[in-house]
C-alpha cells in the first residue's frame, strides 16, 4: 500500500500540470475562471487527500493497538496491574500460573495471592517503595497457588498511571522449577561434602573433577593434590590386572562395577576399599564422567574375620573348636585310603578343682598356658583343638604305636610341668586316649568316641597315664551303663530338679527371663555337676527322657509361680542336638504348655550351635515349626561352632547369647572387647535380643550394658537358685551385688 503523503504529493502533482495558466496570479480577480476552477480543484484534491491520510493514521494507530493487546494476551510471562492492592489487570499466563480464569483473578485482593509467610515481606517492601519513591523494582516473590501450592516466582515491577490512577504493573515468571532445582543442588552439595563414603568425580579421560571431604579422611589426599590429575583407580598396575579388565568391561557394557581391592593410603598404608563406579554419557553416548563412591572396609573385615575365626576356632584358647575338628578328621578319614593316622584325646585330671580354687577366670588362664604349651609340643605337622571345657584332641600323622607312645609320653611331661596361677605353683596332669585309624574306626564320631573310651580307661588307670583303645574297653561301658541307670532313675524318682537363673535388663533391673538348670542330687554319690551327666545323658539318649522332663517340670513351675503371684515373664530351656532329631518334640512342648495352662510365649528354648550343625536344614526346619507354637528360640553359646554364618539370617530365631567365653576377658582384654561388640553388631543388624551369660563383677556388667546387651545373666546378679530362693530373690526386690531395683 502507498504511503498516504506520497499519494498526495503525486494527487497535486498530477492537477498542477494540467493548467496552462499559472495558479498564482498577481490579482486573483483579474484571473481566468479556469484558473479559479483548477484552484478550487487543487483545493479539493488537498483536502481529499487529507482525509485519507488522517483515516490511515487512525488505521494504524488501531492496528498498534490490537498488536499490542495480542502481545500481552498472549505473553508467556504472566502481566498483570494493581491498584490500591487489588488486581485490576491481568493476562491470561498470570491467571493460568496461579490456577484462576482472567475474570476470576480480576478483582482479587493481593493478599490472596500470597503465601502467608510473604504477606508481611510485601508490606514493608510497599512502605519502602512509597516511602522512597522506588519507580522499578525486581525481586522473587512466592505466591499460593488456588490449591494450595506454593509458588516462587520473580517479579519485575514499574509504577505508572493507568486509567488516570496510580498504579503497579508487573511481570512475573514461575521460577519454582529452578528454585526446586537450585534446592536440589544444594543438597547434593552438602550431600557431597558431608557423605561417610569417599566420593570422586572424575571426566571422561578418568581426570580428577572434584573429591569429597571423607575422600580426604580416607586416602590421606587433599583436593589440590589430585584434582585435574589422572585418577588412579583406572591404571592396569593399581587393583591388578585381572580386576582392571573386569571392571573396564562392566563399566562398557553396564555403565557401572563394584568391587574391593587393597589402595594404599598417602603414609603408605593397604587397607582395603569397597568401591562402586558409575559411567555417565551424555544423550550422544559419548563418556563425559565417572562418578566414584568408595568405602575405607578395614573394620568390616577385621570384625568379618573375627566372625569367621569364632565359627572354627575357640576362642579361649584360639585352638580349633569341636565342629571344626570334627569337619576336618572327617575329611581326613575319607581322604585316607591306606595312611594309618590316630586321634589322641586328652581329659585333665581334676581340673574342676582349678575352677573351685581359683575361680573360673583362673582355670580360663590355665587353659591358656597349657593350650600353648600342648601346640608346642604336638608341632605343625598336628591339629591341636579344644573340644570341651578341660578337653583336648590332637590328629597325628602317624599310626606307629611304638612312636605314637614316645609322643604322648612327651605330651603327659609337658602337661605335668608346674604352671603359675596367682602367685602359687601348681600342678595339672592329664589323661590321654588314643584310637588308630583304621582298627580302630573308619568316621570322626567312631574314632572320636573310642578315643574317648580309652582316655577313661587311662584315668581309672590312675591319670596322667594314657591308653589305646581296644575293643574290650567297651566292656567298661558298664560303668557308664550304671550311671546311665541312675540317671534314668533319677528322673522318675524326683532326684532331679531345676534351678533358675535370672536373666535382667541391665538399664530397668527387671527380671525378663529365668534360665533353667537341671540338677542333680544323687542319695549316694550326692551332688553329681551337670557336665558328668549331661554329656552321659547326650551319648546314650537319654537326653530325650531328660529334655522332656525339663520341659514339663518348667512349665508346671511357671504356673506354680503364677497361682503364688510370683511373676516371671519367661522361662529359658535348653534343647540337645539328640531332642532336635525327635520327631515328638513339638508334640511333648504342646502338651507340656496345655497341662500347665500357660501361653507359648512364656517358653524360651535356647538351641546349641553344635546342634544346629548336625543337620542344618532339618534344624531350620524344626525351628520353624517351634517358632509357629508361639514359643522363643534363642541360639545359645554363639561362637563356639557354628560353621555357617550365612545361615544365622535365615533362623527364626528371637534372641542370641553370647558364650561367657567371650564374656570373661571384658572390659579388660582388647580382643574379648571386639569380639563382644562385633557379636552384638551383627545381632542388632538381624534385630535379635542379645542375651550374655557370664558377666560376674560390675565391671563386665557395666561393659555389656554400654555395649548394648539387651540381658544380662551371671553370678553378679545371681546364681542359679532354686524355685523358692528364686521367689525370695523376686520379691526382696534387689541384687545381692547391686541396688538395682527389681520390680516386677
């Protein structure tokens, strides 16, 4: 379209050329009338072209506006105007941005568009803008959406009049994405810098981009040592070659690796690291990072490894337990064909005097000394263990009688030597049993059990003598079979009966269990020690009869207790090996639980290691079966032979008790100390109760308590008392070594 003034000009233009007379004249009276017409013609042409070009400009300023109404109607910003604090304006972003229509928002008082915690901010900012005349102003303003929702936006702000009023006219940007995001980096930051694990960033050419604080702690580097340098964790020559290839082949086809390895501290240290490394690639497939998260894993694998010695060695005297040697003369005996080998089991004499002499912290120190006097004298080429409390076995290369005499005379000169307990000499000897393989029998228990038989042939020889075995030993079976007798009779003839020891909360004083004891009074022999006839009992059965009896007689006990009001919240039994291989157990507990009017709750069983070992899957089997009576399964003597770890988390097991082995050492011996806190560790991580048994000063009992034991039981709060000495205790309310209250 031409221009309205270039229309114009060309118009007058156009008109002019056609008079053939001037325009102007020097009298316009005296002019021609076709000069008047031709003026009057230009005249009208001029004032139509004027009107034409007044109506474009009207045109175009309409057009000016429309443009600009659609420019803010149609902004990505949300715009809006205020007067007097009321929204008077806004376009349809802001209303959309805050959950309203145009018309819904127009009208609105401020106020309700802002978060509450803004409202007297917005004041003080009005007040100074008034005060000191501020015509712009820009800053972040967090507003509610209409459900609720919060919003962050920035605002920027300008007074102008509107309509012949003051007013504010803004333009604000929802922000809340890159507030949320500028939060979120924030907190990765301190993430970052405050993570336990060591942290890494390295590019795609494995260059130090940045490390963490703990990457300092652990390594010994500072940031300014290794940023912009190549990592290491990437060269052949650092994990090894084998791990290098492995991990770059899991980082290629996975885009991360995990694995441990030895790194080596600035001061020159190994200590061993857990690392995971994640590949990052851009939307390309291009590696632009590696981010590397790594854990210093000396305490986890010292507390691992302690956990693996507990479950093959004995932790008194560090020599193989029974489970372990039992394991290994096993697989001796099917890995011998023609080799004759023999199996020495060593008994000290009279050792249980030690224990009443000297307390059984003594006759802990004594089994050290001999222990390590033994492992000297049997040499490398044997295996040395401890199977028992006062009980030893020793695995010999050979089967020559004449020098396996020469060697267990050798042994019974070195247990006799005088050994030092408190300041006083003393002397131990010991009796030895010898069984050959393959005369003497072909499997660990056969050989094992004749070795037995000939050591109490040597120790009714008169001790510290030794014997090999020969079939007819058994024929002073019928010593035991007496014993055996008794015991039977026992039973039935209410020689037996039960102890109870407490078991307290150390932080409340309550008695939360009681362990029971069987005891018994023979009217002849008098007090026989439970680790006479208990083993005898194991060995010939009779532990069944004997199991069944502790059952019932708790029970019975439980309820006596009740109609007495004597409130004891828990009984723990003990279960053999040979009960978990009872098909009636289940049976005889329901029935011992209906008799007595008792809930299943109110029974503890406390099951062995060694007993779970022998059959592992039928034991895991026959707990779960106890465990859907209702009853409490606590694992008993832990650490002295459970051989498979990995199987403690699938038991359905309630508590835990940690051996008094580990429990007589605390707080005073380093490696009592870790062993106890790696014990408790690993049962709160499987969220068992830890019970420990043992603890007999103040000193052992403030340790386990701090430790985290969840019960205590030994000699410091009680010993083993009978139903009515239990009841006294109960109800004088206090410790006869402490002033912990009792309450019940």
């Amino acid at each position: 379209m031409l221009d309205v003034s270039q229309a114009m000009r060309r118009c007058c233009l156009a008109v002019l050329s056609t008079l053939s007379t001037p325009v102007f004249a020097d009298d316009l009276s005296t002019a021609p009338l076709t000069t008047w017409i031709s003026l009057s013609a230009v005249l009208a042409l001029l004032l139509a072209a004027t009107l034409l070009y007044l109506r474009h400009q009207g045109q175009r300023l309409g057009d000016l506006q429309t443009n600009h109404d659609a420019l803010i109607e149609q902004s990505l910003a949300g715009i809006y105007i205020v007067q007097n604090e009321i929204v008077v304006y806004c376009n349809p972003r802001a209303a959309d941005m805050l959950g309203y229509t145009q018309d819904e928002m127009t009208g609105l008082p401020t106020s309700a568009l802002l978060d509450a915690e803004e409202r007297e901010r917005v004041r003080l900012q009005l007040q100074r803008r008034r005060r000191d005349q501020i015509i712009d102003m820009r800053f972040q303003l967090r507003l509610r959406h209409r459900n609720g929702r919060r919003i962050d936006t920035e605002v920027h702000s300008r007074l102008a009049p509107y309509r012949g009023a003051d007013a504010t006219i803004g333009i604000m940007i929802d922000v809340s994405d890159r507030t949320e995001a500028e939060h979120k980096q924030r907190l990765s930051d301190i993430v970052f810098d405050n993570a336990a694990e060591g942290i890494l960033l390295t590019d795609g050419d494995a260059r130090i981009i940045a490390v963490n604080r703990a990457f300092t702690r652990i390594t010994g580097y500072e940031a300014d040592e290794v940023v912009n340098r190549r990592s290491r964790l990437f060269r052949v020559d650092h994990m090894g070659r084998a791990i290098n290839r492995q991990m770059l082949q899991s980082l290629d086809e996975q885009g991360c690796w995990q694995g441990e390895f030895l790194d080596r501290h600035r001061n020159g240290r190994l200590y061993p690291v857990r690392l995971s490394i994640s590949a990052v690639h851009d939307p390309e497939g291009e590696l632009i990072n590696n981010v590397c998260v790594f854990n210093d894993i000396s305490q986890h694998k010292d507390a691992e490894d302690r956990l693996v010695f507990l479950a093959t060695h004995d932790p008194l005297t560090r020599l193989t337990n029974r489970a372990e040697f039992l394991t290994r003369l096993q697989a001796t005996c099917e890995g011998t064909s023609a080799t004759a080998f023999a199996l020495l089991f060593i008994d000290l004499d009279r050792f249980k005097l030690v224990n009443d002499g000297f307390g059984h912290s003594g006759g802990d120190d004594l089994l050290r000394v001999i222990a390590a006097r033994l492992n000297y004298a049997v040499g490398k080429d044997a295996l040395l263990s401890r199977v028992g409390g006062d009980e030893f076995t020793v695995l010999t290369n050979t089967g020559d009688r004449a020098k396996l005499a020469l060697q267990v005379e050798h042994l019974l000169d070195e247990l006799a030597q005088p050994s030092v307990l408190d300041g006083k000499e003393l002397t131990v000897t010991g009796s030895i049993g010898i069984a050959v393989y393959p005369e003497d029998g072909h499997n660990a228990q056969t050989l094992l059990r004749h070795a037995e038989v000939a050591m109490y042939r040597a120790k009714t020889a008169g001790k510290n003598t030794y014997a090999f075995f020969n079939a007819s030993m058994v024929s002073q079976a019928s010593e035991r079979l007496t014993m055996e007798n008794a015991l039977r009779n026992a039973i039935t003839r209410q020689q037996l009966e039960l102890h109870y020891q407490p078991q307290v909360d150390p932080d409340s004083g309550l008695i939360v269990a009681v362990e029971a004891l069987a005891r018994w009074h023979h009217p002849e022999w008098g007090m026989i020690p439970p680790s006479r006839f208990i083993p005898l009992a194991e060995e010939t059965g009779l532990v069944l009869v004997l199991g069944h009896w502790v059952i019932r007689a708790a029970c019975e006990q439980i309820a006596r207790w009740d109609a007495a009001g004597i409130r004891v919240p828990r009984v723990a039994v003990n279960l053999s090996a040979r009960q978990f291989a009872d098909s009636s157990l289940c049976q005889v507990l329901t029935d011992a639980l209906t008799s007595a009017g008792i809930a299943p709750q109110r029974i503890e069983l406390e099951v062995t290691e060694s007993a779970l070992i022998e059959q592992p899957d039928a034991a895991v089997a026959l707990l779960n079966e106890l465990k859907a009576l209702g009853v409490h399964l606590a694992l008993d003597d832990f650490g002295t032979g459970y051989s498979s770890l990995s199987q403690l988390k699938n038991l359905p097991l309630d508590a835990l008790k940690i051996d008094r082995t580990f429990i007589d050492g605390v707080p005073n011996d380093p490696n009592d100390v870790a062993i106890t806190e790696a014990i408790v560790a690993m049962a709160r991580k499987l969220a068992l109760t830890v019970v420990a048994e043992g603890a007999e000063t103040i000193e052992q009992r403030d340790f386990l308590a701090a430790c985290g034991c969840d019960l205590i039981q030994g000699f410091y709060y009680s010993r083993p008392l009978p139903p009515e000495a239990l009841a006294a205790y109960i109800r004088s309310g206090t410790s006869r070594h402490s002033a912990t209250r009792m309450d019940l």
